[in-house]
C-alpha cells in the first residue's frame, strides 16, 4: 500500500476552511472562471497583490467586513472561500492580528492563499471530481 505524502500546510488550511458551510459554497464559475482561464496565473497574482493592497493591507480598511464583493472577479470569490476577506476572518482563520497594517510577508502569504485556491477551482482538488467532468 503507497501512502500519499503529507499535503502541503496551505492545502491543510485550506481544507479546513472549506468545510465551513459558508465558505465551502464558493466556487469558480461562469464568468469569474473565464477570466480566470484567460488572464492566467500570473494576471491573477498581480491582481490579487493589488486588491489586497488597496483593500486588505491597511491597518484600518475602509468599510472592513463589507469590503469584498462577492462576484465580479475570481480573486473576490476567493477571498471569501478562503477567509481572507477581511481583516476578522484573516486573524480568525489565519492567524494575523487585526490593528496593524500587512507586513511584506503577511500580504504574499495572502495572495498565495487567494492564488493556490484559484489554481484547484481550475486544476480540480486532489480527490475531487472536477466540475468539467
């Protein structure tokens, strides 16, 4: 019998965050996973970089908790499948305190998050049907 390697920490995470029932009825799909497919992964990371910085990063977002669209781009839907839409999920779920703005580290970690769940809505989860097929 081959056991498989320990998933990744992130994978971890993310894993448990999806079985929030909120969070778990999120996915990629009709235009959001278009544009996904089309810009491709490195648009994406800019763009995620980006909204974060503008709406995520500061110490004090303007309107936290409401600022984070549900559609209107894979990086929004994500955010909110992975807890990463404001700073209250970001220090319940992942950990990085409220009050103070991202550091360099912190905001690279989040747009890694945001990047690694948009690469499984599109690749399929290891175990998981994809929705193509």
């Amino acid at each position: 019998m081959t056991v498989s390697p320990d998933p990744h920490p992130l994978d971890r995470r993310l894993d448990a965050i999806a079985r929030q029932p909120f969070r778990a009825k999120f996915r990629l799909r009709g235009r959001e996973r278009v544009t996904a497919e089309v810009q491709g992964p490195a648009a994406l990371r800019w763009h995620a970089y980006d909204l974060i910085a503008r709406r995520l990063a500061p110490a004090a977002p303007y309107k936290d908790g409401k600022q984070t669209p549900y559609r209107g781009h894979p990086v929004f839907v994500a955010q909110h499948a992975t807890a990463t839409c404001c700073r209250g999920c970001l220090s319940r779920w992942h950990g990085i305190p409220e009050g103070r703005r991202l550091s360099r580290t912190e905001h690279l970690y989040v747009v890694k998050v945001i990047c690694r769940w948009i690469e499984h809505e599109l690749t399929g989860r290891p175990g998981e049907t994809s929705e193509r097929e």
